[in-house]
C-alpha cells in the first residue's frame, strides 16, 4: 500500500477522554475510530491486523477440528427463558429491542442458548458427537463502565466455541486440548511469556473455570502467579486457592493483568434446560456434556497493544502486523523515487506486505509515524543510501541500523535476511 492512498492520518494527541494505552495508541495510530465509550469502529490499519489475529484463531480452531458457524445477534426471548437467562437481575448486560409487530428481541451477549437450540436439530445419537462449533461474532453486552478501550468493549467481536460430548471424559480431554491451543494462540500473537493459565471460579458450572491472564501494568485483574509452575490463581478465589493448584506451593506472586481468554465446564446446564439429548450406545437418552470457549479478538489485540509498546509507539508481532516493512522514502530527488518505488514492486514480489511511505514529508515526521504505527521492519531509502548501493534497515524493537545491498534484498530473500537482524 502506498501510504499517500492511506486516508487515515497519524495524530498527536488521543481525545482527552481516552484513558487507557492501548485505545490511545491505536487511535493515534490510524487503527481504530472512538465512536463513544465502549465503542470503536475498525480503520483500514486496523481491520488488517484484526484479521491477521482472527485468522491465527481460526486456524487453532480448526486444528482441533472446530467447525465454524455464524449465528445471528439476533435472540428470542423464549429461547433464553428456559435457560432463565433472559432476566435482567439474572444476566445485567442485555440490549433488548422491539420489534414493530411488538415481539421483544435481545442482542446476544453469549450463544450457548442458541446454538443449543440449533444442535437439537442435529445430535441425535452418540454417534453424532463429539461435536465442536465456533464463530466469530458481534457481541453486545450493555456494561456499566467501558474506559478500557478496546479491553472492555459494548460491542466486539469474539470468538465463542461450543463442544458437544457423550461423557465426562470425552469432554474432559478436549477441554486439555484446548488449553493447548489456547496457549499456542497467545504465543503466536507475541504474548506467551506474559500470559498464565489461571483457576478462577466455575460459578454455577463447575467448581472452576480457567482463563488466561496476560500480565501488564494496566491490568484490571489479580492474580497469584506460581512462577515454578507457570500457572496462577485468580483473586477471586484465592482464600479457597491459596496455594498452587499444580505443586501446592504458598508462594504465589501478585501481579496484574488482562484476562484475554477463558474456557468453562457447562455441564449439563444447557442441555437439561433446552433438553438437549443423545441416544447412547446402550439405549439410554442422555444429557450432553457441553463446554464453553471464548476469546474477545479485539481485546486481544488491545492486550497485545498494552503490552508491547513503548515510549514511541506500538511494536506488533510480525504474525499480526498490518504490514511486514515500513519502506521510507527520505527526499525530492526522482532517480531516489523511482529506484525506491523498483525496491517496492520487488519486496511485493517477494510475497512481502509493505507500506510504502511515499508521502512529501519531512524525514523526522516520517519516523515518528513508523515508530507509532508499529510495523516490524524499516527500510529507509534516500540519495545517501543509495550512493553506496545501500538501504538503512532497522527493526522496530532496535535503534540499530543496518545497510544492506538493495540489489539483493530487491531480488532475493528479503524475509530470511530480514529476520537475521
């Protein structure tokens, strides 16, 4: 993308009722537009990245043999009755509307009613299960405060999978599968060091639940952290859970932190109350076990931003960056900007996602916006550089700057020379 085409432009300053870092840097960036409080729209910056994230997801999500769906918003009010999920002392943070007809609609928080509903269409027998069904999705959740930025959102996007078992230990052993998966998710997007299975309260469902805490001086959460173990223990639960689930060891260190996913044991919960039920191989009708597994995508991302960044901006992963390299023009002289445009065509060619900065700026604009932006790798052409044959490469986590020969990295193996710095 030639960055002159970008319509979106960088600022210097978040709007003055923006507290939290990543919703600062994002929308100082060009990623995201405030709406309202608790309410974003996604610039083209922004989409890029979101999608990067989402498609890392989806990925695990299918490796473990995830089938996607994409269930309305849309709810009926008798579906969340048998649940008695449709009360708003019961469940806080409902939109609800009127139809014309009169008919009373809710905008979906959650989709265990729902897609409950639709697999008693479809799981009949224990031949039909295990069964495992994700989306990403709009939620709508009506929360009282929303000055988190993107980490606490009224409407977002997230994923939500559903699994369907015969038994406890069917079930049992794809919730281990997706602790796993979790945790490969949260290593690719940049944040696996930071982030601890947590036990946290299983509510009505089980006596526990796990999330996935992600560690940052911005957190809204607690946690006790083992660090032998790697793994912690929520505050909520901590006078019942004082020590390590794992090792049983006392000492446990309080941090802060971001919960960018959990998982829960449902049970029977749903299947009992929309009677959803299997034939078993002796004959018998059953209840379905079922669980639930969710990650907010745009609070991840919100995380990511919060947790690597720095003084000058945000540093992206490479996995989700909206664009690998930063391809800086510096100067007026056109023999400089026809050779930067060839050395563009060629890192195109090469595969490589590149933002060209080809904009008539001065050369200290043009970084501090590369610096803000976040993109990993910066290769800055001007009449100097190319008097020696020479780009400046730097990568975004580094002030070290390195040449190297433009006919090469124009040609040939950008990325593996790229990723040697």
């Amino acid at each position: 993308m030639l960055q002159s085409l970008l319509f979106t432009k960088t600022r210097k300053d978040a709007p003055k009722d923006e507290v939290s870092k990543n919703a600062e840097l994002l929308i100082r960036a060009g990623f995201i537009y405030k709406e309202m409080a608790g309410v974003y729209s996604l610039l083209p910056l922004g989409v890029k990245t979101l999608s990067k994230i989402t498609q890392i997801v989806r990925e695990a999500m299918n490796t473990v043999s995830g089938q996607e769906v994409f269930l309305s918003a849309l709810q009926e009010k008798s579906t969340w009755e048998k649940s008695n999920r449709w009360d708003n002392e019961v469940l806080d943070v409902w939109f609800k509307t009127t139809l014309k007809n009169g008919t009373e609609l809710g905008l979906a928080t959650t989709h265990e009613e729902p897609l409950t509903m639709i697999m008693k269409d479809h799981i009949h027998s224990y031949r039909d299960l295990p069964c495992y069904a994700y989306q990403f999705q709009t939620k709508f959740r009506n929360e009282t405060r929303s000055k988190s930025g993107i980490l606490r959102g009224r409407e977002f996007l997230m994923k939500d999978l559903y699994s369907f078992s015969k038994n406890e230990q069917e079930h049992g052993a794809f919730y281990a599968t997706m602790q796993e998966a979790y945790k490969n998710i949260f290593s690719t997007v940049g944040i696996g060091s930071h982030t601890y299975l947590t036990y946290a309260s299983g509510g009505s469902f089980s006596k526990y639940s796990h999330e996935f805490q992600t560690v940052t001086d911005s957190g809204e959460d607690t946690i006790f952290i083992c660090e032998r173990c790697k793994v912690a223990v929520n505050k909520e639960i901590i006078e019942e859970q004082s020590v390590c689930p794992v090792c049983n060891t006392s000492t446990l260190v309080a941090k802060t932190s971001i919960e960018v996913g959990n998982i829960f044991n449902l049970g029977t919960r749903f299947s009992d109350a929309l009677e959803l039920t299997f034939l078993g191989e002796e004959g018998k009708v059953q209840p379905v076990i079922m669980g639930s597994y969710g990650i907010g995508i745009g609070r991840l991302m919100g995380t990511i931003v919060e947790v690597l960044s720095d003084e000058k901006g945000i540093l992206w992963p490479q996995s989700i960056s909206p664009f690998l390299v930063h391809l800086i023009l510096i100067g007026e002289n056109e023999e400089v900007r026809k050779k930067t445009n060839e050395l563009y065509m060629g890192l195109r060619g090469q595969g490589i996602e590149v933002l060209f900065d080809d904009r008539d700026l001065r050369a200290g604009q043009k970084f501090a916006d590369s610096d803000l932006i976040g993109i990993p790798y910066r290769i800055v052409c001007s009449e100097k550089t190319f008097a020696q044959g020479m780009v400046e490469v730097k990568t975004r986590s580094q002030d070290t700057a390195h040449m190297l020969p433009i006919d090469t990295i124009a040609t040939r193996g950008a990325i593996d020379i790229l990723q040697t710095l």
